[in-house]
C-alpha cells in the first residue's frame, strides 16, 4: 500500500486495554452457565474447573503476550502466523486464519446477544413464549435453529453494537469506561450479597468421592473446563488492537495478564457467592431448564434480601440484577466487534484478503467495511441455539488459531532467535505444551466433538479452496516469449 493511505492511530494505553480485554471477557457467559458448570462436576467441586481453566488461560496467555510485544500490529494472530512460517506456507495459513475468524467472530459475538436475549426473557416472559423451535440436519448431525421475538432482539443488540462502534477509537473511552463499571458493579453486588447472606459451609460442601479420579471424574473436568475456557477467552483481544496500542512492548503483555489474573479472581468469587447463599444442589437444579438459568442471578437477590426486605422488593432487586446482567452481555459484544474488526482490515491491506474489507471511513478513521461485514454474519448466527454456538467457536478457534499460535512461537524462537522480545513467555517451552494439551484434552473430552471437528475440517477445506483459487487468479500473467526468426 502507498505510504500515503490512511493508518490506524496508536492511542491505546494499558488502562484502556485491560478495559477492553474485561469487557470482552464478562460477558454473560459466567451468569448464564455457572449452573451448568456445577452440574458437570456434581457439585462445587466444579470449581476445579474455573482454577485449571485460569491457569490454562494463562499459559495460552503467555504465548499470546510474547507474540503480541515482538508483532504488535492490527490483526494479531493473522501477522504472527504469516511471519512465524515463510512464504507461502504464512500466507495459507494467515489467510486461512482470517477466513474461520470471519465465522468464529461472529460466533462469539452472537453468542452474547443470544445470551442477553435470553436473559431478557426473565423480565418478559413473551419474548421466549412465541419461539419457534426447527433442527437442521446436516447428515447424522442436528443443529437447533430458532426464530421468534428474542431471536430479533439478539440481532437487534448487534445493530445497536454496531452503530455505537461507528466512530474512531479514542472517542469510545468514554463509553468502553461506564460499560466496565456497569459490569463490576454486577460483580461486586453479587459478591457482597453472598459475604453478607451466604454461608461458607455450602461453598465447600463436596459431595462423596468427589475427587475419585475415574472416567466420570475426568469427563465432568472437560465438561466444565470447556464452559470455564468459554468464559474466559477474551484476554487477547488487545493484540488484535496491536495497531492501535500505545508501547505495545510493555502495554499488551501485561494487558493480557493482568486481564486473567482479574477475571479469575473475579469469576472464582462469583462461584463462592452463589453457593454460599443458594448452595450447590439449588443451583444445579435451577440450571436443569432454560428460566432457571435466565433467573439465576435473579433468584439468589430473592433468596438472599426476600428475608430482611419482603418479597416484592426482592423481586425488584433480581429485576434490577437482571438488567445489570444484560448489560454485561452487551458490553462484552461491544469490546468482541471493536477487536475482530480490525483482523480483516490488517488482512487487506496487506494484500491477503478482499481490498474491500482494508477501507477506512473516510472521516472517522476506521475499518468500517470489516465491522459491518462482521455484525451481518453474527446477526445470522443469532438464528442457532446458544449451546450450538458455544461448541462451534470454541472447537474452531482451538483448531485453527490457537493451536497453530502455540505450535508456532516455538518454531519463532528456532527460527529467528535473534527477533527482538520485549516479553518473553517464562518456563518455555511449558506454556504452549501444556496450552496444546488442555486445549486438545477439552475438544476431545466432549461426547459430540465429532460433529464440532467436521465443521473445523469443512470450514478449512473451504478456505483453502477459496486461497488457492484467489491465488491463480492474481497470479500475473506473463508475456509470451517472441520465437525467434532463426527457427522459421
């Protein structure tokens, strides 16, 4: 491109991007499936799986920290992985990172609105009332497919995220601020409720054998570690921003480690206030049915206030809390499209994906062809069932981006040692290892990963397809040799 085009301004400093990694982080995702964690381990002893689910974020963490100081540019992982394998082997496979990311992306952000919509069905039970229920099949698989009010309100808090994030980046500090104090307020009120109405004995009542280590164990542990690593991811979205970061060296690793090491405490807190006031056996049953998870949050402001201030004003409380939950949903969808916006971009103008998606606006500075391309496919995957949506992001980002990130910073550091570091992962080789296999140990541990690993396969086999057609049709073509006259 000539150096004349417009470029992204570098005016992200450290607050404003552990602001965007927590945003992206809390979403309504701890609120929706902490019940659903419990039940995968039979009780609290769950909360195993949010301790190796933290300290498997944080090696994956480490691997993204160490890339992010040495390549701190838009894109993130599409600029590590074409620098980290040469020629056109990085092409492939940073092309074909782009491509799953314009369905994962999506994804991930409809899984958000998805989860605010059903929360909205707590304060008005008419938006779930009319849903009708359809299962796509595709060959032996069966996916669910809904449509109804809730589902035009999910796509709705796309629409809305999306015109909100038609402006440049450091006019959204204000509001990327009073979103992250929304969403810690939420945690912080529920974590007082339960210091001051809950008890500690339910927090650690573990059920017998509870960590007899035999198959069911081992299953419940990647059952919960799937959900826990779901809830987790977010860390990285400051790489993406790399282009944008203020001393990306010193600014995005700790960024990323500040935001694991935050969110941790934060989620393994909400975990103890919940059981301490509902208990683990009360929780797991309001998880069995989808009201009893929209009302969780909810239930334990009842349970905990109905006493001391009366029912009716305890209702009141867990409408309020159910609001306060809603926004955590779109605040965390708000950060998602504000960092994946910018992959497609980096892709573009670096002359490996379609020129259209590396257009700037023209008066606010930012990739807005790539934010709307990206909140048209989310709207179309509000239409799937959220637990379809979880499994499909979750399968296709460790397959195609985190597995191939881990595999090669050890090929970087073979490579080219001589790469200045700013940061540099500590205990390596450890942290991608061990990254590599509890990624590996979730996606197999699941009794349906089948389905999930041949939309993984489908999903690269297309993007291949589509790279090596795109290839030969850019491939100039070269002038006929003239023959000479001394063989007429």
């Amino acid at each position: 491109m000539p150096q004349t085009s417009p470029q992204l301004e570098r005016t992200l400093n450290l607050r404003g991007a552990v602001t965007l990694n927590l945003l992206d982080m809390i979403g309504v995702g701890p609120f929706l499936t902490l019940p659903l964690l419990l039940a995968a381990m039979g009780g609290p002893q769950a909360m195993l799986g949010w301790v190796l689910g933290a300290l498997l974020a944080a090696c994956d963490g480490l691997v993204w920290a160490e890339l992010g100081a040495a390549m701190p540019e838009a894109g993130g992982t599409y600029h590590y992985l074409a620098s980290i394998f040469p020629g056109g082997l990085g092409r492939w496979l940073s092309f074909l990172f782009v491509f799953q990311l314009c369905i994962s992306a999506p994804l991930s952000v409809a899984s958000g609105c998805i989860g605010l919509a059903e929360y909205a069905g707590f304060l008005s039970p008419v938006l779930v009332s009319h849903a009708a229920v359809h299962a796509l099949h595709l060959g032996p698989y069966r996916f669910g497919v809904t449509a109804g009010i809730a589902t035009w309100l999910a796509i709705g808090t796309v629409v809305l995220a999306v015109a909100l994030l038609y402006r440049r980046l450091s006019e959204m500090r204000a509001l990327g601020t009073v979103l992250l104090t929304l969403v810690l307020l939420t945690m912080a009120w529920a974590f007082v409720t339960g210091l001051w109405h809950g008890h500690a004995a339910p927090v650690f009542a573990f059920t017998p054998g509870a960590f007899r280590l035999d198959h069911s164990f081992f299953a419940g542990l990647g059952a919960a570690m799937l959900i826990a690593t779901y809830d987790y991811w977010g860390y990285y979205n400051v790489t993406f921003l790399g282009g944008e970061t203020r001393d990306p060296g010193r600014t995005i690793p700790r960024a990323v480690l500040l935001s694991i090491a935050i969110v941790a405490g934060l989620y393994l807190a909400l975990n103890a206030s919940v059981l301490s006031v509902l208990g683990s056996s009360a929780t797991i049953a309001a998880g069995s049915t989808l009201d009893g998870r929209r009302a969780l949050i909810a239930q334990l402001m009842q349970v905990a206030y109905a006493p001391s201030l009366g029912a009716h004003a305890a209702l009141i409380l867990g409408r309020v809390a159910a609001v306060l939950v809603m926004v955590t949903a779109f605040a965390s969808v708000f950060s998602l499209l504000l960092g994946y916006s910018r992959i497609p971009f980096a892709a573009a103008r670096d002359g490996n994906f379609p020129a259209v998606f590396g257009r700037l606006h023209p008066k606010r500075g930012f990739p807005y062809v790539s934010l709307l391309a990206l909140g048209g496919m989310a709207c179309l995957f509000c239409f799937f069932s959220l637990a379809d949506v979880i499994a499909a992001l979750v399968v296709l980002r460790i397959v195609l981006q985190f597995s191939l990130q881990h595999i090669g910073v050890i090929v970087l550091r073979i490579r080219r040692p001589e790469l200045p570091r700013p940061f540099r992962l500590w205990l390596y080789p450890l942290p991608p290892l061990l990254a590599l296999g509890g990624f590996g140990y979730i996606v197999l541990s699941r009794p349906n990963f089948r389905r999930e690993l041949l939309l993984a396969a489908v999903v690269g086999v297309a993007g291949s397809l589509l790279f090596v057609i795109r290839s030969m049709l850019r491939r100039p073509v070269l002038p006929s040799r003239a023959v000479p006259e001394s063989v007429l």
